[in-house]
C-alpha cells in the first residue's frame, strides 16, 4: 500500500474509507479542500493513469494529481482555489471533465423540509434522475430516498459501474441521497449501489422514481430527456377543457379495455407488439369506430414479468419500454384526444413484486413493505405490501398517481385490488394476519391513502375533471361517496357483483335459467347504492374461464345470439361500460398476453356480426340521453317485467327525466315470444330502434318490423301496452315516437 502524499491532508482512516467505498460524508475529503498545506483536489478515479486538475474558464494548469493509493485515489497541491476540470488519462484515451465533488449541495432546505413532510410534488419535482445545469455545466442531477443506507453511489456506463466513482451526499433532514454528475445526458443507464447499515453491499438497485427504463428483461432505470416529457407541446386543450364534463356520471362511458403490448402483434416481426406510434395509428381509429369513449390500459408502468400483465410494476413513474419512450405516450394520449377518445390507466398501489433490483429491502431494511409478512406479503401473489402507514411511502405513491396525469394528461385511473387493500384479513386465514389499532380487519392506513389519492386527484391543479375508478369486489360502503361524508372518494367502482351475477345466470341452459332469474334482477337492489361500472374485465377471460362465448351455451349460433342479447342487457342496463378486447367479435380463446386477439375471426360474417352490435351499441348508448344521463339516478330505471322467471323475459323502462323514453326487452330462451305484452306510459308509435337478432347481426331477423303502437289496454300497472314478438335469444329496444 502506498503511503499517503503529506501535501494530501487526508488521514490514513478517511484515505481506507475513501478507496473502500463505506465513507459516511465523501464530499468532506473529495473535491477541492483548503488544508494547512494549501489548496488540494482529492478524486477517486479507479483505473485512471494520470489526473491533472485545469482551470475551467482559462484552460490553464493548476496542478497534477498523484496516485495516493492502488485502488485510484489521487490527490495533490493546485496553485489556487478556482473552478476546474479534471483532464483525466484514462491509459490512452483522455477525458476531461468537471469534478462532481466540486459542486455544493443539491436540494435546497424548503425542498427537504417538503420532502420529510412526505408532500407527492416534492416528491415528482426533486426525487429520480434529472438533467440540469449547475455552475454553467450540464449534467444530471440525482436524488433518492434511502434514509438507513450507510453509503449510495450512483453507478452506470459513465464509470463502468463503479460504486466507488460516484458516492452521494446525504442530507439527513429528509434522508435523501443525491449528487449532480456532470456532462452526463439523456439516455445514460444508471442504478444505484447502496451499502445496508450493517456494511453490506444490496443487489443494485433501479431509481424508483425513473421516468424511463431499459426493455425487460433488462432492468437498469435510463435517465429520461425530462424536457421531452414535461415540455411536451400539448394541443389538447379543447379536450381538456371539456373532460369534466364527458366523465361525469351523467356522460355516456363506454371503455374499451387493452393490454397494449399484445393488442394487435406483428408475426412478421418475430410477434412483436405495436409501439405507441403505431397503437396510435390503429387502436385510437379502431375505438374511434367502435363507438368508445375511452381506451383503458391495464398497467403499462415497467413491470419485469411480462407475465403479470404490468400488475407488478416496479417503476411506477415510467411508461414501460416494451412501448416505446415516454414521450411516445404522451403523443398518443395527444393523437386520443384530438380523435375524442380518453384514456385510462390501471394503477397498482396495493403491491409491488419482489425482484432483488426493485423496492424491496431498498435500503437494507423494509422500507417500502411491512417488516412483518403477516401485513407485507401477499400470499395469492407472491408479492410485498406497500407500507402506507408509512408517509413517504404514501407520498411516493401518490407522486405516481399526480405523474399520470400531469405528465401524461390521462383522463383517469383505475386502481387495481382495492378490496386487498381494505381489508388485513384479505385471503388471510385466522392467525395468519394483524389486527388493526381496534382489533377490526380494516386496514385503516389504506383507507387514508385511498381517500388522501382521490383527495389530491380531484383538487390537484392541471388534472381537473380525471376520475379514479376502484375495482372493489365486496361489499365495502361507500367506496364512490365523498370523503367528508365517510366514503373512499372514488369516482365510480366496478360492479363486480352484477358481472358474476350475471356471466353465472348466462352460463346456464336456458331451460334452467327460470331457476336463476334472480341474478339477472338482483343488480338492481343495490344498483344506486354506488356509481358503478359494469365490467367485462380480463379478469373473466383467463385462466381457464373461457372466453365470453365460451361461456354461452348452445350451438355456435346459439352460443353468438345469446352473447348479442346479453351485449343487449349490459348496454341498456344502468352503468357505464367496459368491455376487454376480443369481446367485441365474440373470439373463442381466452386471454393470452402473449398472442393477438383472434382477429382472424373477422372473415366470418357471424363474428363480424356481433363486433358491429357493439359498435351499434355503443352509438346508441351514447347518443341516447335515456341510456346514460341518469345511469347513477333511480328515477332513470323502472322494471316493467321483472318477475317473469317461466319466460326468461325482462323489460325494462329507460328515461332521462325530460321526456325521452325507452323501453328494452330480453328474451333469455330460443323460443320467439309472440303476442308477448308489455304495459308502457306513453301512447302512440314505438319505434324499434335495435334488435340484437337482426339479420345484419347475424340473427334470424324475428321482430317487430321496425315499429309497434300502442293498444288501449292495461298491463303491468301502466294504462297502454304494446304487444311484441320477441326475438329468440335477443334484446330488444324501443323508443317513444
């Protein structure tokens, strides 16, 4: 071992922990330093062969370092204190640069005080990886939050990985690492190596706050071209000015559900997926014709198993890679909603997987999951509990909802396992799970989240008019209430109940279905006790559920007209739509995230036939007041035969309080119903306005020939009534003249 150069100033104990990386306050020794002997300039340069320090603005020669230790440590007198560079000979290949030690403190004391109050926009504005300009100099500037880390370097291509290069500063007040590394751009890999308390060097670690990330399976986080992103020029003002009021739930909502990466793959191109220029080009026409009003994402946050669908992001700043850059996203909500399409997003606060480059144990200790599997495991995942009792943790995951929709301008979000979150006990047998402060099973941490996202979604400036959408499947109270009234603060929740209700009632031979009408009529017992969404989610089209067909039974044709009728119920029946692609032409496979949907389908007319019912569908839906302005309402619903189990028969009124009028009929069984009454206020001409067994649907085209009027005879408590044939298998709708 050499023997430290006198004219260093640096003690033997500082020069070991220096060279072996554990130094608790690197910018103390490294830099520029003025000591009894003069002016020095320390730099760990590993690998370097000779280091000479130059004046920045002159270029001239302010001193040549020596190698004070093997392990590229260099130290020595420079004529005068003055901002520099290091002109480094790196055995042949020279560079010259500004010495990262040179710079003072990044974060200044109002942004670290904001930060250990666990503020979200403290959060988006200080913490990740930020190109900037210090002192003149371009650079990146990088923060991250590891408050029981004894040492963080920022390491990556730039110095070969080297934790030893790039130690950072901590700042106590908000137990925040950071460090500005100078003429480093955009588009630069990085991770972060920490050191646990204990001296142990963790698995690198990806920055949880990247705004972009390498391609899976790789998983280094890349320093974004935040201009790119935050300077987006955005020409979507008129839709965002009116968004508030095409989200509303009083607005036609009709939601076309996407994994992006496997919607629509190139076999030609080894299978690959569109990148979001290319989903622009397809996917925002397609919805466009289909008569949606929103495209939902399930996650697209970088996630590293493909597999999970993006259900276990680890980057929940970062638009995943497999898509494209993060300024490719922005440009497609831009193109969404100059088409007049919204878009949603899945988002997942409830969990988080546990691969070593990720969140957990980020510091060495759980800092974003429970220390006790009993609250930080999730036993049906295999994935870690978010903290949220935690206020950092919260912070961070509220920053992420805020960076959706400020970043991106996304119309909504949709927050996946709600119920996992509100509830200890959840898929937990007894023993196995941890009371809350009360003894109760409530997770009362997750409550407050819940309410403080939703809180911050609806009055945050710049995201006016987003909605959050829960997808809840018990039978919490309140979950769409407001906040100051004891409810979660949610927009709308997804109406799981009606869609098991009613997948379980279509499942059944229609000759057994007298015997399960109740599930088809149950929904609207409680169909006002929530703003709900009826959801044909993925989630009823994998592992091993089938497809929506493949749940009809029947023949094929009676497999495809009992679809187009139940399309038919869902559509008139109160709350906004969702359906999953693939749904929409009736494919016969389930979900597979590694293939397309069976677009091939398409040449058959009976398929064609249904994706144009929904297309129809959905125009009617949106264009009919009666079908959508009083959804939440109950004066926008009435039962005019709800009892007739022996049929499979249910009509329905529609109204939107001012005079339009419709009434719907479903015939749940193959035999056409003739001269079937229904008792109806308004006298006069109805006019059949859809027919889910139209020819052109690829039905048997039994009807009512386009219109019926009225007969001046009572039934079902109203003074007129129309007498119908009814369609096997089929709804129908009719709208007062």
């Amino acid at each position: 071992m050499f023997d430290p150069d006198p004219q260093a100033g640096l003690a033997a104990v500082d020069l070991e922990a220096l060279v072996d990386a554990r130094h608790p306050d690197p910018f103390s020794q490294l830099g520029m330093h003025r000591t009894s002997s003069g002016v020095v300039v320390r730099a760990m340069l590993p690998g370097a062969a000779s280091v000479v320090v130059i004046e920045r603005d002159s270029g001239a020669c302010l001193g040549k370092l020596r190698l004070i230790h093997p392990n590229g440590l260099f130290a020595g007198l420079v004529e005068r204190a003055a901002p520099y560079r290091l002109r480094i000979d790196w055995h042949g290949t020279e560079q010259e640069i500004e010495d990262t030690y040179s710079f003072g403190p990044l974060l200044d004391e109002a942004a670290l005080n904001r930060l250990a109050c666990s503020d979200p926009y403290a959060v988006l504005q200080c913490l990740g990886a930020r190109p900037d300009v210090l002192d003149g100099v371009p650079g990146v500037r990088f923060a991250v939050w590891a408050p029981n880390a004894r040492r963080v370097s920022v390491v990556g291509d730039f110095n070969t990985w080297d934790g030893r290069r790039h130690p950072m500063r901590f700042r106590h007040t908000a137990g925040v690492w950071e460090l500005f590394v100078p003429r480093l751009t955009a588009g630069a890999r990085y991770k972060y190596e920490i050191l646990a308390c204990e001296g142990h060097a963790l698995p690198l670690k990806a920055d949880p706050c990247a705004m972009q990330t390498e391609s899976a399976p790789a998983t280094a986080s890349i320093v974004a071209d935040v201009s790119r992103i935050e300077q987006f020029e955005w020409t979507d003002g008129a839709w965002m000015s009116s968004r508030a009021a095409r989200q509303t739930p009083r607005a036609p909502i009709a939601i076309y559900e996407v994994h992006a990466q496997s919607w629509l793959r190139i076999d030609e191109q080894g299978h690959r997926g569109l990148n979001w220029t290319e989903l622009a080009d397809r996917l925002i026409p397609y919805a466009i014709d289909m008569g949606f009003t929103h495209l939902e994402f399930l996650p697209i946050a970088e996630h590293p198993f493909g597999g999970s669908w993006g259900y276990q992001p680890l980057s929940p700043f970062a638009p995943s890679a497999r898509l494209g850059l993060p300024e490719g996203f922005a440009a497609f909500v831009n193109r969404a909603h100059a088409a007049g399409l919204g878009v949603i997003l899945d988002w997942v606060s409830a969990h988080f997987p546990n691969d070593a480059h990720g969140l957990v144990a980020f510091d060495g200790t759980p800092l974003y999951e429970h220390a006790d599997p009993r609250e930080g495991y999730h036993p049906d995942w295999n994935t870690l509990i978010y903290n949220l009792g935690r206020n950092e943790v919260a912070a961070f995951l509220i920053a992420s909802a805020l960076a959706w929709l400020l970043r991106y301008h996304v119309d909504g979000l949709r927050v996946d396992a709600v119920a996992s979150m509100l509830y200890r006990d959840y898929s937990r047998a007894e023993g196995q799970w941890v009371p809350n402060i009360h003894g109760g099973r409530e997770n009362l941490e997750a409550i407050a989240f819940l309410k403080r996202v939703n809180h911050e979604v609806a009055h945050a400036p710049g995201v006016g008019g987003a909605v959050t959408i829960a997808e809840e499947s018990t039978a919490w109270p309140g979950v769409t209430a407001r906040a100051e009234d004891g409810g979660l603060g949610f927009n709308f929740k997804w109406n799981m109940g009606w869609m098991h209700d009613t997948l379980h009632y279509m499942r059944e031979d229609p000759i057994h279905r007298r015997y399960h009408h109740h599930n088809m009529s149950f929904g609207m017992v409680y169909a006002y006790s929530e703003r709900f969404v009826l959801p044909l989610s993925h989630d009823e089209v994998v592992h091993g559920k089938g497809s929506l067909l493949g749940k009809m039974p029947g023949d094929t044709w009676q497999r495809l007209a009992n679809l187009r009728a139940y399309f038919g119920f869902m559509w008139t029946h109160p709350g906004k739509k969702l359906l999953f692609m693939g749904g929409e032409f009736a494919q016969w496979a389930e979900f597979d995230h590694d293939a397309s949907p069976q677009w091939h389908l398409l040449d058959d007319a009976l398929h064609q036939g249904v994706q144009l019912l929904v297309r129809d569908l959905n125009r009617l839906y949106t264009h009919e007041r009666a079908l959508h302005v009083l959804d939440a309402e109950p004066g926008g619903f009435e039962w005019l035969v709800g009892d007739d189990d022996d049929n499979s028969v249910f009509a329905y009124r529609r109204c939107d309080g001012s005079g339009r009028e419709l009434a719907v009929v479903c015939n749940f069984t193959p035999v056409p119903r003739h001269g079937y009454r229904i008792g109806v206020q308004r006298p006069g001409r109805w006019e059949e306005i859809m027919n889910t067994d139209a020819s052109v649907y690829g039905g048997s085209n039994a009807g009512n020939a386009g219109r019926v009027v009225t007969d001046p005879i009572a039934s079902h408590g109203k003074p007129q009534s129309l007498l119908l044939t009814l369609p096997p298998l089929a709804t129908i709708v009719l709208r007062a003249q």
